[in-house]
C-alpha cells in the first residue's frame, strides 16, 4: 500500500489519521484493531465524499482511521481490507503499523533561572 507509513510517534493525546483507499462500493471495509487499547485507540469513518462524488458518481470513497495516543508505550495497529461476510477469505490488502507513544512536552516552558513564565 501507498503511504501508509510502517510507524507512528505520536506525544499523548495527540491524534494521527490515515488515508486509507475505499473499495466499500464492492463490499470491502477496513478493520482497524490495535493490541493494547491502553497505549492507543483506533477509530475509522469515511471520507467526506463531495470531492469524490464530482469526479466519479459511484467511486468509493476513502475511509479515515485515526489513531489517538492514550499513554506512554508502544502497540502495532492492525489493518485488513475484506468483506465482512467473507470472514474466512484472506483479507485483500493488509497492513502492519508499529505505534510509539511518548509523553507530551510540558505546556508552560521554562525561562532561563528556572521560573515558569507565569
């Protein structure tokens, strides 16, 4: 696949989405799954289709997973394009993401002499 990247440094809270292309007009979907819900969580939709729907009236659109960083470590984020009535077929496209999250940077930087800029 294009540009779907291997990893992802994400700070927490902190949130990334991909791009994933859409083929939801032929009955395939991506599923999204990472393997530790405490370090990231995943959710997908699709794209908002008004750009699509000009250049071609039954194209799929794309579908969005985004992927938010909910504590420090590390989790690989699963990816599988299939339909889901076909839960035996091996998926048609598949992807494998190493996610690291790291703790944000503090939000009130510090002047020289150690005070905060308060």
């Amino acid at each position: 696949m294009t540009d779907v990247p291997e990893e992802l440094r994400l700070n927490v809270g902190e949130e990334q989405t991909i791009r994933l292309p859409g083929l939801a007009t032929a009955g395939y979907r991506w599923q999204a799954a990472v393997d530790d819900e405490r370090v990231a969580t995943v959710s997908s939709r699709f794209e908002d289709g008004e750009e699509k729907l000009e250049s071609k009236a039954a194209s799929s659109r794309d579908e969005l997973v985004t992927v938010t960083g909910q504590a420090v470590g590390a989790t690989r984020l699963s990816l599988v394009q299939r339909r889901s009535w076909e839960s035996d077929a091996a998926p048609i496209a598949a992807h494998t993401l190493t996610i690291t999250v790291v703790a944000a940077a503090p939000s009130n930087p510090v002047q020289e002499g150690g005070r905060s800029e308060h």
